[in-house]
C-alpha cells in the first residue's frame, strides 16, 4: 500500500461504477477507514457523508461486526448453501423475521416469514421479479410476466431491474430497447388530498391487470432514481389496489430498510406489509456485500406449485457465512443501540442546518426524511464543482445529475454532522 504507483495502476486497470475507462477524473485512494472517517494516501481524512453509499449505517469498522467475522473467518468462511446449510444463515434469516413488518390478526393476517440470501441489492429485486411470476404460474396465471412501477425509481443495475428502472429519465436508457417491456404510471404525488396517481394506478391495473404479476416500489423514499419523498397515503391504496386485483407489491428497502426515514422499515410508515421485501446496503453494516428477499408463505406455496416445483435461482455465493456473520452482527446492534433517536437527532440537524440553502441562486428544492438531506439544484452540471467544494473541506460527497445529498452514519457526531452541512451550504454557495 506504500508504493506510489498503485493509483496510478488503478486509472489504467480499475473500472469504476458509472465511470469511464480510463477514467477522466482519477479517484481518491483510500487506505484505511474508522468510525465515520476515511484516511486517503495522502494522510487527509474526510468524512464519509455517504455512509458508502447507505452502507455503513453503524461507522467504519464497528468493534462488534468485526470480531463477528473475525470469529466466523476461523471456523468456516464459505460453504456452498445448495443441499448444505450453517448457523450464520439460520439465525440472519431469524433475526430478519423478527424484525420485518407483520400482522397476526384478523383477516389480513401475514408474515414475511420465507428468506432467500442473495448477494447484491439488484440480484434481490431479480429474485423478487423471479417469485412473483413463479408464484403467479403456480396460481394458474402464466401470463401474468410484466411489472407495473412508477416513473422515476431505481431497483438496480441487473436485466430484470433496469427494466423496472425509469425508461425515459432514468440511467439506464440506453438499454431501453433490450429490456423487457414494464408497465409505468406517473411519479407519487408529494401532497396529501391529490389522488390523481392513485387513480392511474388503478386504470393500469384494471386495463393490464392480467398481464402484470406484481407492483414494485421503493417505499416512502424514491432512491437513486431522485431522493424523492412521498406520502405514506399513496403507499397504502397501492397495497389495497394490488389485493383487489391478484397483483403481488413488492417493497425495495435497499435504500430505506434498517432506519434510514426513521422507522425500521419505510413500508411500516403506510402500515403495509408487502408480498415480497428486498432488503440489503446496511444489512452487513457496510462491511461486506449481502442482500436478502423476505416473502409469505402464501408465495412460497404458489412458487412450490408450479411446474418446476422449486424456485428458480442459486447464487454461488449465496448466505456466505462471513457476509452473514457481520449481518447477524450489524442487526443485534440495531436492536441494542437507540438508532432511533440517532436518526431522529440527525433529521432535526439536517432540517435546520440546510434550511440555509433555501432561496439560494441555483436551488430547485430542499428536502430531509430521517437521515437523508438533499439539495436539488437547477442544473445537473454542477456535480463535480460541487464534489470538489465539499473534498476540500474533508467532507467525501458524491452528487448526482443535480443532486447533492448525504445519507450519513447514524453514529456521525453532531460536530461531524455540522461538518458536512456546513460543506454542503458553503459548496452550494460556491456553485
């Protein structure tokens, strides 16, 4: 890690997300990372703003997640999970059903009580797209193959998921022809007593409701799509819709799930509980990739009766013990830990202190839910002038088309915190 040359070797060989090879803008080179800090080359550190990318929810190299994978690395640090099985995996898979939202009376009564370990964020939407046309077959509804989404979301970056990405705005247009043909309705309405999306909702699913096999959202929160926020209204008569039509929703909490718009899951806000929930990002507390899809047992046995009799998919990497060692680990915290006045004490700081960038030359919108803060600019070119701005004051944020927005660690200090709103107004001010 000492040798000068390493940066260097990664512009010519190192392909970045979203970047082009060899990439214009060379990346920092990070060595080393602690609490809600990360140490470049150089000896500079800057506050990660971005929780890596959502990920990192309890700080850089929390003390518990890593002597649980400390531990687990010296007893078994992979198995293959087809026709095998470990302890890590059998309690994740306990604690998430624990955790996830459920209702044990009356008529509605439900459970998200089925979970399948996947290895990313876009292979858990994948596996949801994947239950819910199994399932429907296994109804007796073959036909039912295509999505019905709303414009403006983001479920990741995999075939299955693109498709149900936005097709116009979206970043993955240039695809737009090789993707399978999903069903759009218009953005959630932001304001309360509007039902005029709900509606469309409805018409799509009366006119194509025997072609569709489920409705997928990003609840309350409209992630990388915009960091749009919507009303938990919506949210609730698009569940009652997708009863009343055999339609399956499925909730994406990629993004949202484990605090971040300060409940434990965004979907509980709606008091929803989904057919399917996809779930990853925090899920391993930013240590190492994991995802999970949680579904009812009603799928399940849909899934088991359709021809092929088992569910169609099994990553190679599927419940890795480490991954899930850190994720039994990242949970116990959530459940130890007063995450909830730490996300709550976030919102109220980030609301007060990016309230200054109201009014500014250059700002289309100011916005907070639990801990994301987003300032929406007038013009999407202002992304790296805004990066740089916020670097140089050792904050790391990374802006998209005319976004600047942090979704920091809930463990970040109020003086941290007070960091990156200061960087981010002064960056705003600059720009």
């Amino acid at each position: 890690m000492g040798d000068p040359d390493w940066a260097e070797a990664d512009r010519e060989l190192v392909w970045h997300p979203y970047a082009a090879m060899p990439g214009a803008q060379p990346p920092l080179p990070v060595i080393a990372a602690e609490g809600c800090e990360i140490e470049l080359a150089d000896g500079r550190r800057l506050i990660d703003a971005m929780a890596s990318w959502w990920s990192v929810i309890h700080g850089h190299r929390n003390p518990a997640i890593m002597a649980a994978v400390h531990a687990q690395l010296d007893r078994l640090p992979h198995v293959m999970f087809g026709g095998l099985t470990h302890a890590p995996a059998v309690r994740l898979c306990q604690q998430l059903v624990e955790m996830a939202p459920r209702e044990d009376a009356g008529d509605d009564a439900r459970a998200l009580d089925k979970v399948f370990l996947a290895d990313s964020g876009s292979v858990a939407v994948e596996v949801a797209m994947k239950m819910a046309i199994q399932y429907q077959a296994g109804r007796g509804r073959p036909l039912r193959q295509r999505f019905l989404t709303v414009r403006g979301g983001y479920h990741g970056d995999t075939f299955g998921a693109m498709s149900v990405c936005d097709p116009v705005n979206g970043m993955h247009t240039l695809f737009r022809g090789a993707l399978a043909q999903q069903h759009f309705v218009c953005m959630p309405t932001l304001e309360t007593g509007d039902d005029t999306d709900v509606a469309e909702v409805a018409l799509a699913l009366a006119e194509h409701g025997d072609e569709i096999a489920a409705f997928i959202i990003e609840p309350i929160v409209q992630g990388a799509g915009g960091m749009r926020f919507h009303r938990a209204s919506y949210l609730t008569a698009i569940a009652a819709l997708c009863r009343q039509h055999g339609v399956l929703l499925i909730c994406d909490e990629i993004a949202t799930g484990f605090g971040r718009t300060g409940t434990l899951f965004a979907c509980e806000q709606a008091r929803v509980i989904p057919d399917l929930l996809c779930v990853g990002k925090a899920l391993t507390g930013g240590t190492m990739s994991l995802a999970a899809t949680l579904t009812t047992a009603e799928v399940a046995a849909g899934i088991a009766a359709s021809v092929a009799g088992v569910f169609m998919h099994g990553p190679t990497f599927m419940a890795n013990p480490l991954a899930c060692a850190a994720a039994n680990a990242s949970l116990e915290l959530l459940r130890t830990r007063d995450w909830r006045s730490e996300v709550a004490a976030i919102e109220a700081q980030l609301a007060d202190g990016l309230a200054a960038c109201r009014g500014l030359p250059g700002v289309a919108d100011v916005r907070v839910k639990g801990a994301i803060g987003v300032i929406q600019m007038d013009r999407s070119d202002r992304g790296p002038a805004l990066q740089a701005a916020a670097v140089a004051r050792g904050i790391w944020l990374r802006p998209f088309r005319d976004l600047l927005y942090t979704m920091p660690p809930y463990t970040i200090s109020p003086a941290q915190l007070a960091q990156v709103v200061d960087a981010m107004v002064a960056a705003v001010r600059e720009a």
